[in-house]
C-alpha cells in the first residue's frame, strides 16, 4: 500500500501519468520466472523520484532516442511491490485499466513465479501491442 502521505489526488496524478507515460506488464525474468512490472519513463525526475520515495522500486537513466533527445529516467516496480503500486492505482486508472486488472487476475493464480500461465501473457502482450 501507499504510504499514508499519499494523497488521493496524488494517486490520480500517478494513474494519468502511468496511462501516458508507463507501462504494465507481466515480464519474464530468466529462463522459467515471471514477475509483474510497472515502469515509468521520463526526462523530468520529479515523478520518478516521488514513485521511488514511496513505492520500492529501481530508477536508471538512459540516453534519449535521438541526437538532440534529452536523457530519459525511468523507475522500475516489480513483484509484490508492483501489485501494490497497482493497486494503489487501480481506482485512477484509464487506459491502463485492462492491464492492471490482467496483472493483478494472473498474480492471484499463481504459486510460484515460475507460473507462465500463457493466458495472461498472451493477454497483456496484446494490450500492450504499440498502436493500440
């Protein structure tokens, strides 16, 4: 959960930034592991740094795309800390909506993270699909 300093309208904001600027997924992490992700990118750190204040999470920085592109930040959620995040989020969510509610169906089914429940996959793959 949310730390308690973390307003409603501060979760909206998150949510709207999360439709346009994040991404929620399922990834595989090695060979038989998968685990929930949530990622945010950025070139302002001001909403990378306030998720990494309250959320545990990973932030990098990587090279913009083009030779004039700003450098880019992102911060990384995963596992348990993911499915929290996410449902923080849940009742702001817009275009990410699906997703989340993929990610948290197939967290709840699982046993291990070595569940490759291909349904899900499959699923979040297509949501996830650039273009739509």
């Amino acid at each position: 959960m949310a730390l308690p300093c973390v307003s409603k309208i501060e979760l909206a904001y998150l949510a709207g930034f999360v439709d346009g600027e994040g991404t929620i997924s399922i990834v595989s992490a090695g060979k038989e592991y998968m685990r929930p992700t949530i990622s945010i990118s950025n070139s302002d750190t001001t909403v990378i740094d306030f998720v990494n204040t309250h959320w545990q999470s990973n932030v990098y920085k990587a090279k913009g795309w083009g030779q004039n592109s700003k450098d880019m930040y992102c911060v990384r959620v995963v596992n348990q800390h993911a499915i929290e995040f996410i449902k923080d989020l849940l009742p702001y969510l817009n275009q990410k909506l699906k997703q989340a509610k993929v990610v948290l169906k197939w967290y709840s089914t699982i046993k291990n993270k070595k569940n490759r429940n291909n349904r899900f996959i499959k699923q979040i793959r297509i949501l996830n699909k650039r273009g739509l």
